[in-house]
C-alpha cells in the first residue's frame, strides 16, 4: 500500500524507539527527491483521536494527528512547504 501513494517514492522502513514504545517510520521522497518522514506509535485503545494540526518543529513543516489508537506525524520540507498533498495521500491510504 505505502510503495503506490502517489506522488510519493517510497525509500525505507524502520521501527525506532520512543519513550519505551515501537514507533514505525516511513521515509518517501516527493518528484523533486524531497525526503518526508511519515512516523506511526500506537497510542493506546482509549487514546482519543485528535484532528490534523499543522505546526513547523525544528524548522520543519509538521502535521499531526491521532485515530483509532495511533498517533501519526508527517514532517519535511521547510517551514513554508505546503504538506496537503502528501498529507492527502497518507490520510486516504489510512482510512479504509
């Protein structure tokens, strides 16, 4: 599913480690060879879901949300990098 988002170049897959929890990264590249992580942490049954809130961290565009139990961040680009179209795609690709 991952390797066919459009748009997107998938590049590699890891499972890192973040306050004791498996966290899932995904790292794609756009057509520009742009790098973009898409990262992944169960957060529990009872988590409640949040909506997609755009920030910049660390001078990096930022989009996070929650559902179902996991908590989803998509980060790259700079601070003024538009994330909507690759926030589309992963969205999408995780709602069914």
């Amino acid at each position: 599913m991952l390797e066919n988002l459009p748009g997107l170049d998938l590049k590699r897959t890891q499972v890192l480690s973040f306050k004791g929890k498996p966290l899932v990264q995904v790292v794609f590249a756009d057509a520009q060879g742009n790098p973009f992580a898409f990262c992944v942490i169960r957060q529990g049954p009872n988590a409640p879901s949040k909506a997609v809130n755009l920030a910049v961290l660390s001078g990096l565009s930022t989009a996070t949300w929650a559902k179902d139990g996991y908590g989803y961040m998509l980060l790259g680009g700079d601070r003024e990098t538009d994330l909507s179209g690759e926030l589309h795609a992963l969205t999408a690709a995780f709602a069914g």
